[in-house]
C-alpha cells in the first residue's frame, strides 16, 4: 500500500457544507474506510492525522476540506462512479440553516430539518396527525400547546418559535425550486379532534386545497382498507445529488428523544416496501380528495362549496 502525505492541516480550508451534507459524507466515507479495511489509526500513520480526526469527520462533528477529502477517496480507491457522486454532493450548494436559531425539540429533529431543507422529495406515511408540512396554523399550535402537559419546561415562547419555524417550512413547497411532497394519511387523521370544529374544518379545507398543487400528492387510507403496517409515522427524503445519482434519508418519528434518522440502504429499502404496500391499499388522489371533502362537511360542518 503506497504511503499517503496529508496536504492540507486539520481546520483549514474547510468548505462551506451543510449539516446534511457532513451527515451523508461521513456515512459515505466510513463505507469506503471499513471496505478498504482501513482503521483510524492507518490514517494517523499515513496521512498524519489525529486519531479522532477520522471519527470526527465519519460523525458529522467537523467538516472536510476538499483537499482532504479527495485523499481520502484516492486511500480508500473510490471507483469514479464513487468518486462522481461524493464530489458532486460535496460542491452542492450551501443552505442557511435558518431553524437553528428557534427553540426545536431535539437535535435529531433539527438534522431532519437540515436535509429537509435541500430535499427534493419527501415521501410519507401518517397514522396519528396532519403532517407538519401541511398544518394550518391553528392546528399546529394547538399540537405544540398540548406538549406543555408533559413538558413542564415547554414556555409559550418556544411554541410560539416552534410554530414559527413549521410554518416557515411550507414555503419550500411553493419556492420557486418547490420540493415534491407524497403523503400517505389514515383516515383516521381526518376524524381526530385537535382543537374544535373551526379548527379541523379549515385543517382539512387546507389539505384539500394543498392537494391541488402539481408537486403535493396527498391520499388517503381508509378504515376498512387492508393493513398489515401500523408503523405510526415515517418520512423517506431524497436528495438529487447529480444526473442520476441520489442520496435518501429515512426519519422515524417516534415523539421527541426517541426520534431516528438512518441513511443505511438495507434500512430505507425496509420502509420503502412498507410504503409501497400502504400506498397500494390507499385510495386514488381524486377519491382521496373526495373523502377529505366529505368529512369536512359530514364531520366538521364545512358549508361552503369545496
């Protein structure tokens, strides 16, 4: 094995990269590392580094140079699809983590909110309430504000900066780079009272009025449709990082520090199939919109014509 010189010292020229990016480059290199049956310690030796150094980067704690990260994938002998991929995802351009500056839940929650922020599209699975994406505002306070029973330390000024932040993200879904939303909700989302009447008629007026938007799918699985799955809420988020090439993230919501974030491929190819098999027993978007419509009407008293 030939013997690698570090060309650039640690912390210096360090690009500009996102969380989300630091999150799918550490993942990537660690693949590449432990392929190459390569250890930490190999690296201190041949490239000069400390021995944290390497698990820093792997971690998402730190981010790496170009220079570094060429090395790398020229150490681990990164085939040039490989070598495509990491580079085009390490020269995407920057997003200003704008969030970060709010009260969130949770650290896992504020890494789903880094990629969601670059995601191209976001495909969803909802059994217990509206998707954040698609709240009104009403309904999502009244969600945030039911916390304050359980969390003491929960002060209407985070809610508030909490709601502010949820609300903010829906613009991605009419930028002008929109992402694609695919959501799949159970029926029974549309019965569950969160706050009263006013408040889950305009919910579901909205949902109905969001669905007519070319990048949003919203369908709807019934009470009596066939289920075998009763995951109670996931989301798969893909990122184009170049022509053909992309990057996808499975978020499994499972309230507050309990919350999951994985990128490995055996994992997401798991929930995909769960999502394909809820998607097929779900109705069509036209029927889904239909239901949501009469429920609206029937459930929650909406009188005027939608």
């Amino acid at each position: 094995m030939h013997a690698f010189v570090a060309h650039a010292a640690e912390g210096v020229e360090l690009a500009e990269v996102t969380p989300v990016q630091r999150v799918i480059l550490g993942g990537e290199l660690r693949r590449l590392r432990e392929r190459a049956l390569l250890t930490g310690q190999h690296l201190k030796d041949q490239l000069g580094w400390s021995t944290s150094k390497t698990s820093r980067i792997e971690n998402a704690h730190i981010s790496i140079s170009r220079t570094d990260l060429e090395l790398l994938l020229e150490l681990y002998g990164a085939s040039s699809v490989e070598r495509e991929r990491i580079i085009s995802l390490y020269n995407r351009g920057s997003v200003q983590a704008w969030w970060r500056a709010y009260s969130t839940p949770g650290d896992v929650f504020l890494q789903y909110l880094d990629f969601e922020a670059v995601a191209d599209t976001i495909d969803a699975w909802e059994i217990r309430v509206v998707p954040g994406l698609l709240q009104t505002e009403d309904y999502a306070r009244c969600l945030l504000s039911a916390w304050r029973a359980i969390d003491a330390d929960l002060t209407a000024r985070a809610i508030e900066e909490r709601l502010l932040v949820r609300m903010r993200r829906q613009g991605r879904l009419t930028s002008e780079r929109p992402m694609s939303l695919n959501v799949v909700i159970d029926e029974s989302v549309l019965l569950r009272r969160i706050g009263d009447e006013v408040v889950m008629r305009n919910q579901l007026l909205k949902l109905v009025q969001a669905s007519e938007l070319p990048n949003v799918s919203i369908r709807v699985l019934p009470l009596d449709a066939m289920r075998q799955i009763m995951e109670g809420h996931f989301l798969l988020l893909t990122l184009s990082v170049a022509t053909g090439i992309e990057e996808r993230l499975l978020y499994l919501d499972l309230s507050g520090s309990m919350d999951q974030i994985a990128t490995d491929e055996v994992r997401i190819h798991e929930f995909q199939r769960m999502l394909d098999e809820i998607t097929a027993n779900s109705l069509s978007f036209e029927r889904s919109r239909d239901l949501i419509k009469r429920h609206a009407r029937e459930r929650w008293g909406a009188v005027e014509e939608i």
